[in-house]
C-alpha cells in the first residue's frame, strides 16, 4: 500500500502581476509608516552637520564607515576645514591624514579634494541643491546626493543605504537591491512627503530591530506586515 503524501503536497505557486506587487507595496508603506514614525519620532540623518557643504563631505566619508566614527572625526576636520576653498587648497596628503580612520582615505581625500575645488569653480562656492549636479561632483552618487537633498535642502529624497537596501527587501517593497533600481522603484510608490521620513525610520529600524543577521521579530512593531518575518525561511 502506498504512503499517503497529501499532508505534504505544496500549495500552488500564484503569479502576481507588477502591478498587484505594487500596489500591495504601497499598502504596506501606508501601515508601517505610521508605526514607524511613533517607534522612531527622532529619525533623522545621523552624520553632524552645520551646514549643506559640511554634510556632503561627511556623507563621503561615510562610506564603508558607521557613522559614529565620522561624527568623531568631523568634530575635528571641520574646525580645520571650514570651507570648499580651504578642502581644494589643502594638500591631499594632510587631507588623508585627517581623514584616515574613516578608511578608504586615499580615494576619499582625493574625491573631497576634487569636489571642493569643482564646488568652487563651477558652483560658486555652494552645494547645488539637485540631484543631477551633485552626481556630477567626484565621488558623490544618488545615494549621497540623496542624503544632502533630503538631510540640508529638506526636500523629497530617497537614501537607499544599505539598511534602505535590506529591509526594502524583507518587507517586498521592490524586487531590485541595486540601490539606484530601487530608488526609483520606492519613489512609484511612496508619496514625495513620506520619502525622507520613510528612509530615515528605516534606517534606524534597520540599526535598531531588522539587523543583518539575526533580525528582533519578536520584538518588530511592524512584523504583522512583513513578510520576512512572517515567512522567514524566504529570507
């Protein structure tokens, strides 16, 4: 006589169109958001800054480094360095110097350098304030561009980092990880308001509970909405 393998049999696989996924996507963001905004009610970017120059530079050297060890070390460079003519006139050397416990400090020094001096000579000496003249400068990209738009300028803009990246993932707010993809993808679905305050509160969710490795569901605010945490086994 034969087993009987009904109990193990898997549901069929239901396709979902793009556009069903984004609109459950949108209908997640409109439940979270609010809880996020009351988990974290002080979200914002982390980096010190007393002005648009100082956060671009401290969001270049952000890169692969947390940001507490550059709130560390621009308590000190920004008293050294207090204005673009005073970055492109340094000499590169002193700059990695300065800059060194941030890592990556040869690239770094030399993109800040080289940013600075085109601040001034095609800028006027000031941040341009959108996105497609920041990422002409050297080393900034959407993302960084993003962080300066949203974090100095107060307008609508979307930091896909890496925590941006992940939880996006998990919660299946868009099927792309390339940072740029997914920019793009969250901006169909999120209202312009809603896409700095969304960042940042997934920022800090992503630092806080939804961790790389060992994400806190039990403990998650929002885990009835997610899908990861409802089917982690996917994840």
């Amino acid at each position: 006589m034969g087993k009987n393998n009904t109990g193990s049999k898997k549901k069929p696989v239901v396709a979902v169109s793009d556009e069903q996924f984004k609109a459950a996507a949108a209908q997640r963001v409109k439940n979270i958001l609010p809880i996020l905004k009351k988990t974290y009610p002080d979200a914002k970017v982390a980096l010190k800054f007393a002005n648009a120059f100082e956060l671009l530079i401290a969001t270049i050297l952000s890169a692969q480094c947390t940001d507490v060890r550059v709130n560390i070390v621009t308590k000190e460079v920004f008293k050294k360095y207090k204005t673009a003519a005073d970055w492109a006139n340094a000499d590169v050397k002193e700059i990695e110097q300065d800059i060194r416990s941030t890592g990556f400090y040869h690239n770094k020094a030399a993109n800040i350098k080289n940013a600075s001096r085109e601040i001034l000579e095609r800028f006027g000496g000031k941040i341009p304030e959108t996105i497609d003249e920041l990422i002409t400068l050297p080393g900034v990209g959407r993302k960084t561009a993003n962080v300066v738009i949203g974090g100095a300028f107060g307008k609508p803009a979307i930091t896909c980092d890496t925590h941006v990246i992940r939880l996006s993932r998990r919660l299946q707010l868009s099927k792309n990880s390339d940072a740029v993809k997914l920019e793009f993808d969250l901006a169909e679905i999120i209202p312009k308001k809603d896409w700095m305050p969304l960042s940042n509160c997934l920022i800090f969710h992503g630092r806080n509970i939804c961790i790389a490795r060992r994400p806190d569901c039990p403990n998650c605010p929002i885990a009835r909405y997610c899908p990861a945490a409802n089917k982690p086994e996917q994840w």
